[in-house]
C-alpha cells in the first residue's frame, strides 16, 4: 500500500510554493519488512497509513526548498538507520548527531509495552543533520541534552516537545513533513496535515486525550498567518480503547 498521494514530490513544492526554509522535521511513513506484523503503519486491519517506498522517500525535493544554512530532524525506526542516513544525504544533509525519545511510562520507567525483534524498543532516534556553513544550533541548543523523555501515545506519534526543542535549536521558517495535525507557526505537510485523528484502537493516553499536546490543528498545509484556528483543541474523537493495541 503505497502512495496514497499519486506525486508526493509535486504535492510537497505545491505546498511550500517557492518558500524555502531553515529547519524541516520529518517523519517519512517507512516500509518495514514485515508489513503484516501489527507494528506496520499499512496493518490490513488496522490500516493506519499509507507507506512509502524508499525510493520515493529518498526522491524529495527537500534539496530544494532549504536554506543555506539549514537543519533537519529525521526520525527513523531503529531497524532502518541505515536507510535513514542514506535519506538525510539525499536531501542534502550531513549527519552530525542524533536525539533520543525515551519512551516512559507514567510513573517513569521504561515502557515496555511496544515490540521488537531483537529487543524490545523503548527508544526512537532522531537523526540530525545540517547543510551550508554557520549551521550549528541556535545559543540553546548548546545546552539542550539530546533525550527527550515522554509517555508514548497512539501508533507512531511522536512528542511534542521536540517542536519546542526545535524552535530553540534551530532556526526558522519551519517545515513538517508528513505532518498529523498542522502546528501553530509551522507549515505543514502530509496526507494527515489537514485533519487527524487516530480512529483505530489504541492507548488510553493519545494525542486526543493528552491536554500537554495542545497546540493540533486541522488546516491542510497550513503556513504562519493562514491560520485563524490556532490553539484550537484537536477533533473530540475518541478512539476506543484496546488494551493489547502494538506498535
Ligand atoms: C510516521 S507518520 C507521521 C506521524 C507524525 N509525526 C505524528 O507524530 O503523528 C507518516 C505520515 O505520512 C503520511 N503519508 C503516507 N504517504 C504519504 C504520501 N505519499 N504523501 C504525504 N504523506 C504521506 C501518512 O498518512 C502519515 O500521516
């Protein structure tokens, strides 16, 4: 299943619309090899999202919507560091470091719940690379420690606070790819930028019910200045609960 947008990479310069930018976070939908197990995004039954192939992913134009300098926050499953770093070079970044998400449960122990091969996974990585000269952090990033520590929530949902960190860090404008829900201040992009709402079963604790996530917003491609509903809370729909939901 992949493809759900016929031309990603026009769709992306269509949305961005000759604007370039000073950071982009991304967060490609990757192909694992067991695309039937529970922890794949394209799950027949859960059918969360649709997925990309490497080569479609690794094709986008982030080349050249960038400035010069330039930052990128990359996500990347554990089992596909090396496609991640291979993607990062296509877009025209040089690797310098990387961000953990510590994935903890409520009283801050290591969630366990999720799956793994080899391991179980309580971690995810963030690649970080830059491109152009003058491209280190902004004066809190030489501070910032490079772990983010937050409960997990639905399927591969990611932390809010890495915005925050980021705003900090790294300079503007900036760039969501394969966004779910718009972000004040941030443009936007994805098949789910416009309107997300996990309707699948998953944790009780979710993007939905989480008050600190905030700031999920429902216009498609949204840019700064565009968007009157800033702030508005994310849609009420709640997903059911299902205790023995994976990821
Ligand atoms: C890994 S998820 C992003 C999760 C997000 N960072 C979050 O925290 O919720 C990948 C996203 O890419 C979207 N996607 C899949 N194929 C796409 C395509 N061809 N063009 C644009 N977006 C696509 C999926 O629908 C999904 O919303």
């Amino acid at each position: 299943m992949t493809g759900s947008f016929p031309d990603a990479a026009h769709d992306l310069l269509q949305c961005v619309g000759g604007r370039s930018f000073g950071s982009v976070l991304a967060d490609p939908p990757w192909q694992f090899t067991n695309r039937t197990g529970k922890m794949a995004p394209e799950h027949k039954r859960l059918s969360r999202y649709a997925t990309m192939s490497l080569a479609e992913i690794l094709t986008l134009p982030v080349a050249a919507i960038v400035d010069d300098p330039a930052h990128l926050y990359l996500w990347v499953p554990n089992a596909l560091l090396p496609e991640g770093l291979r993607v990062l070079a296509a877009w025209g970044f040089t690797y310098k470091s990387n961000l953990v998400w510590h994935k903890v449960r409520k009283d801050g122990e290591p969630d366990g719940r999720g799956v793994g091969f080899y391991f179980r996974n309580t971690t995810e990585l963030i690649l970080f690379g830059v491109r152009g000269r003058k491209a280190r952090t902004l004066a809190p990033g030489r501070s910032q420690v490079n772990i983010i520590r937050s409960r997990k929530r639905e399927h591969s949902r990611k932390p809010d606070e890495l915005y925050s960190l980021i705003e900090a860090c790294s300079p503007g404008p900036h760039l969501e790819l394969f966004a779910r829900g718009a972000r004040s201040g941030w443009t936007s992009w994805g098949n789910q930028a416009a309107d997300y709402a996990p309707d699948w079963p998953t944790y009780a604790h979710n993007s939905q019910t989480d008050t600190h996530a905030g700031a999920s917003q429902r216009l498609a491609h949204s840019s700064p200045g565009e968007d009157d509903t800033r702030g508005a809370p994310a849609k009420a729909r709640r997903p059911r609960r299902a205790p023995g939901a994976s990821e």
